[in-house]
C-alpha cells in the first residue's frame, strides 16, 4: 500500500527528527554536569575515577595484609578509638613492634587532641571490607609480585646479605635481649681486650692511634663509646619520632653487637701496622668496618624502636657525623 503525501508529512510530525534526539541528549548532558558540578566529576573522568579508587582498596589490602595490622583496624573501629597502652595490651607485644606497624598503617589512622587512635576515612573504608568480606584479604597474596627463580648471583647476593645483615640474629636479640646479656657483657670484654692489646684509641666508631695512652683508658673508652651511642640512638628516636620507653635493653645489646665489625680492625693493625705500604689499606678496611657496623646499628634502631629503614638508617647517619665531629676536635 503506497503511503500518500499527506500520510508522510504527519508521519514526520509524529517521529522525532535526528536532530530532536541531538538537542534533547545535550540539554540531558547540560542538567548532568550541572548536577555534579560541585564534586568536580566530568563524564570523562569516570575511568580515572575507578582506577584511583581500585588503588586506593589494593593500598588498603596491602596495608592490613598483616595480621597485626588488621587487628589494630579491627580494634580501633569496634571501639572508635583506642589508646596505645590498650593496643600493646591487646596485642601483646613489644613497644617496637607496635610503633612499627602504627607508621606501616599511616593513613588508614590518626590520632585525636587526646593522643587516642582512631580510624582516617580511608581507614574506615578498610573496616567496612575486613568486616563485610574477609576473604577478599587472602586474595592479595594473589595479585603479588611472584618472584623470579633465584640465579647463582642472586643466591650468592641473599647469603651476604644474610651475613653482613643478619636478621635473625638481631630478631632473637629483639625478642628475648636478657637472654643475650651474657653475650653482649662477652663482645665488649673482647672488644675493649683487642683495642688494648693494640694500643689503639677508640672513639665510638673509630680508632685512633695516639703516642701513648694507659690501658684503662682504652677500656674506659671503648665502654664509654658503646654507652654513647646506646644514647644517641634513644636521644634521637626520641627527638624525631617521638619514640618513648620500650624497648630499651634491646637497643642496649644490639649496640654491642654493633660494634662486632669494629673488633676486625685491631687485629688487622697488629698484622699490618708494622709495614708501611699496607698504611692505605688500613684506611680502606676501616671506612668498610665502618659501613658493616652502621649497617648493624640501623637494623638495631629499626627493630627495637619500630621504625622504617630509611628512619632507622638516618639515626645511624646522626651518630657518624657526630663521631666525625668529636675525632676532628680531639685531633685538631
């Protein structure tokens, strides 16, 4: 049946034109934008919405993966705030153990005009997925890095740094320091017998060769350094973390062993002080002792007061620059 020409000019009518469709979809998008104006979304920021907010819950997994961790979110939101007296006894566990993982969780809380502890938004988001889907949690060992076979230069690399850092020493150290004491009273004995029998001066982390000085006053001395820098490092942890009492007798024996490293240097003096030539080397032996024991004192600051390497390694550096200063003026 053929359509008439009057037929198709009311079927026009009736159907809304292509243009209809083009102004009736911009005025929608024009009440859209105005709507959200004030958030600052813009249709093309949607993507980017999602994927910051993806991050922010990886973040988050990643943040609490530690049982630790989550169960001090888990303190903190069931109560609404907790105090630090009342996660260390909830958790049972050492004062650096819970100041570290307080910074590993940095951003998820915060602390009130009260010193209490209490949950950022972020940190009630992570509430809100520890308590409505537990699972999703072991799911992050999931999405992790697998690593790569090790090589021979990389088993060879992990076995030195086991040596030249070695953790779990410092993590027996750190769990049970009293049961250590015996041995820490044994390195300094030994140490202070070596700097005698060598006639070498020692000053905190350095050695210097006088003309004459009494064995006394090299055992003194080296007692005298292993206790200074004991209060150097609470001094300063103190002045820039604000960590407290806790803590204390590990960081006291982790000192000694510390200074382990230091102890290879008098005997190298007694076998090569006599010949002239091996007078660079020396020097070269010490700035590499040197090294070993500030890396020792860093793995101590951080495991017995609870701070991150990069915060532990800072209080080792402080320490160095002020046993430079005290050799220069003793020399000069």
């Amino acid at each position: 049946m053929k359509t008439s020409f009057f037929q198709k000019v009311i079927l026009r009518l009736k159907t809304p034109s292509e243009e209809h469709h083009i102004c009736a979809r911009e005025i929608e998008e024009t009440k859209f934008s105005k709507k959200h104006k004030q958030s600052g979304w813009r249709p093309t920021d949607r993507g980017l919405r999602v994927k910051n907010e993806a991050e922010d819950i990886s973040q988050i997994y990643s943040a609490v993966s530690h049982p630790f961790r989550k169960r001090i979110i888990e303190i903190i939101g069931e109560k609404g705030w907790s105090t630090f007296t009342e996660l260390k006894r909830e958790l049972q566990t050492t004062v650096g153990t819970l100041y570290y993982h307080i910074d590993m969780l940095k951003g998820l809380i915060a602390q009130d005009e009260r010193k209490r502890y209490i949950l950022t938004e972020r940190g009630k988001l992570a509430y809100k997925l520890l308590v409505s889907d537990e699972e999703r949690f072991r799911a992050v060992g999931l999405i992790e890095k697998k690593t790569p076979p090790q090589t021979a230069f990389s088993r060879f690399y992990t076995s030195l740094k086991g040596f030249v850092l070695p953790t779990r020493l410092f993590g027996l150290i750190y769990t049970n320091p009293a049961r250590m004491v015996p041995e820490t009273l044994l390195i300094i004995g030994f140490g202070a017998w070596l700097s005698t029998a060598s006639g070498l001066e020692p000053i905190m982390l350095f050695y210097h060769n006088p003309f004459r000085i009494s064995p006394l006053r090299i055992v003194l001395q080296y007692v005298v350094g292993w206790l200074v820098i004991f209060a150097l490092c609470e001094f300063f942890t103190f002045l820039f973390f604000r960590r407290g009492r806790g803590g204390e007798l590990a960081l006291l024996v982790g000192c000694a062993f510390s200074l382990l490293p230091l102890d290879i240097f008098p005997v190298a003096w007694l076998l090569l002080a006599k010949t002239g030539p091996f007078f660079y080397l020396l020097s070269a032996v010490m700035l590499l002792l040197q090294a070993w024991s500030l890396g020792l004192l860093t793995s101590t600051v951080c495991l017995s007061k609870g701070l991150r390497p990069d915060k532990g390694a800072l209080v080792s550096v402080l320490i160095a620059y002020i046993n430079l200063t005290i050799v220069l003026f003793l020399r000069f």
